[in-house]
C-alpha cells in the first residue's frame, strides 16, 4: 500500500442511494462492493428504496444497514397498481432516496453515488478506478458526474445522450419505426450497434446523459436533479435523462470514464438466441468490422 498517497487523498464524504426490485441473489456481491466504496471515503450515508419486492431484498438491506452503518431503507410498497409505467415507478424510487439525503445531513456532503443493485455490481469492481473517477471528478469546478463503462460492452444506451454515438432517444426511435421496417432492424441500428467496447486506456468521454448502474455526481449538482420515468408525450424514457439534463443545464459537464468499469448486464446485450439467422449473420459481420475498425476511433475524432 501507498501510504503517502492515501494520506495525500482528499477526505470526501458521500451519500450512496440505489432502486431495487427483486434483487436479493445479488445483494451478497453487490452489497460488498458498496462496502468497499464507502471504505475510500471518510463518512458515508445509505439510502435504498424497495418496491413491488417478492424476494427478501428489503430484509437484507434492513439487516445490512443495521449492522453499524449509517442510513435507512424506504419501504415504497407495491406501487404497480398506481403507477403502471415501469420507468415512472423507477423514477419515483429514485426521487425518494433524492429526498432522503436532501433531508439529512449528508446533503452536505462531497458525492452523491447512484448505483444499481443487481448484477451490474455483482462482480469484481476495480476500487483504486473509483478513487481515480472521484479524484478526476474533483479535479475542475465544471465536472459535474461521472459514469462507469462496461465490460464486455458498453450498454445502456437507452440512458446515453451523445451528439454522434447516440443523440436521441433509441426505444422511441424502435418504437416509432416505419411500417416498412421490422423489430429486429431497428433494434439492431438503433440499440445493439451502439453497445461497443470502449477500451479501459480511452479518454473521458463528454457526454449528455448517461449511466450504465454506477454513477458519481458532485452533490451541489445532484440536489440540482430531478429523475422522471415519462416525457411531455407521455411515453416510457430512461429517468437518468431528465435528471442529467437538468445538471447540465446548471453548467455542470459530464463524462463516462473508460477506465471505471462495471458489469454490463446479459440481458441488455445481444443474445443470438433472440434473433433469426439472418441477424444473427448481421451480427457476426457486424463484430468482424469492428476488429477492423473499432468503432471508439469515431468517438476521439469527435474530441478533435
């Protein structure tokens, strides 16, 4: 250990909130993880929000909170029945653990941490990354966020805004299509062509909005936020939008770091067994060009 570096850090605090559902067989790993961040920073406050549960995912947050750590568990109930959209019962979630640290002292503090609680944390996550993404966090007065790549891909594309990567919305763009195009080519132009790898050694990437399960925003700017699960035409978005919109709007920037990486979940990428033989061909072609031409190379020749 580096001792004269770990002196030499600076002392943050931090709040880390997360939504879960149903995640109890993840919690062990996830729960360990979280553990480990609050180990680089002087104080830390918890807030999780669980609703429309089976599983014992509460208890265990309750029992793990309980065990000498500082923070709460909210009980949202089963919120189906009155809030159907499944984005917008998300972003209700979301917005009650914004709520809870705005209320306590840990509004005060340096990070506000959002994490997802299944298995995007259920793996190995590089700690010493993390203290890096905080330290370049801090490092301008503009830097405002910061989110986690992914391994093997990255793949929350439906939470990116970037000016070329992704500039819209891409499930409303599927969902929308012409009558002439089918599910599977949409999907595919539209969502699974934007999952590439961003290699770990690549430069920040400016971005609008992301997320990817692991984020660090600068608490001024976070309080600034507001999550939502339903734009102005009444459809299903991604809650990161608007919140990361509205810190944007503060002039805050915000950046995915290569080099802090999650896991990116397998349902969320590209599963030959969804597919006819025909895309899964699409798919093979697709992966033999990117070995040719990655597709990052365009993201740092926007940088330029």
């Amino acid at each position: 250990m580096n001792r004269a570096a770990d002196v030499a850090r600076p002392r943050r605090r931090a709040a880390i909130v997360g939504a879960a559902r149903d995640c109890a067989r993840h919690l062990p790993r996830v729960l360990d993880n979280l553990e480990r961040i609050a180990e680089t920073y002087a104080e830390t406050f918890f807030v999780f929000a669980v609703s429309d549960s089976t599983d014992d995912t509460f208890s265990q947050l309750e029992t793990w909170i309980a065990n000498g750590r500082n923070g709460r568990v909210l009980d949202l109930g089963t919120l189906e029945p009155t809030v159907p959209v499944r984005t917008a019962r998300i972003a209700h979630a979301r917005n009650a653990c914004l709520d809870a640290v705005r209320g306590s002292i840990a509004a005060e503090f340096d990070h506000l941490i959002v994490v997802d609680l299944d298995d995007v944390l259920d793996g190995d996550l590089a700690i010493e990354a993390l203290k890096q993404a905080a330290d370049w966090l801090d490092a301008a007065p503009e830097r405002a966020g910061v989110f986690a790549n992914a391994a093997p891909r990255y793949y929350d594309i439906w939470a990116l805004r970037h000016e070329s990567w992704c500039p819209g919305d891409c499930w409303h763009a599927i969902w929308g299509r012409s009558a002439d195009e089918g599910f599977e080519a949409a999907k595919f132009r539209e969502s699974l062509f934007r999952q590439i790898v961003l290699p770990s050694t690549m430069p920040p990437i400016a971005v609008q909005s992301a997320f990817g399960g692991l984020a660090l925003y600068k608490m001024p700017f976070a309080c600034l936020g507001t999550y939502s699960g339903i734009d102005p035409q009444d459809r299903s978005v991604s809650e990161h939008v608007a919140f990361n919109t509205a810190i944007r709007e503060a002039g805050g920037q915000l950046h995915i770091l290569p080099s802090l990486i999650v896991q990116a979940p397998r349902q969320h990428l590209y599963s030959p067994d969804d597919f006819s033989l025909r895309w899964r061909l699409r798919m093979q072609l697709r992966l033999l060009a990117e070995r040719v031409r990655p597709p990052w190379h365009a993201l740092l020749q926007d940088k330029r």
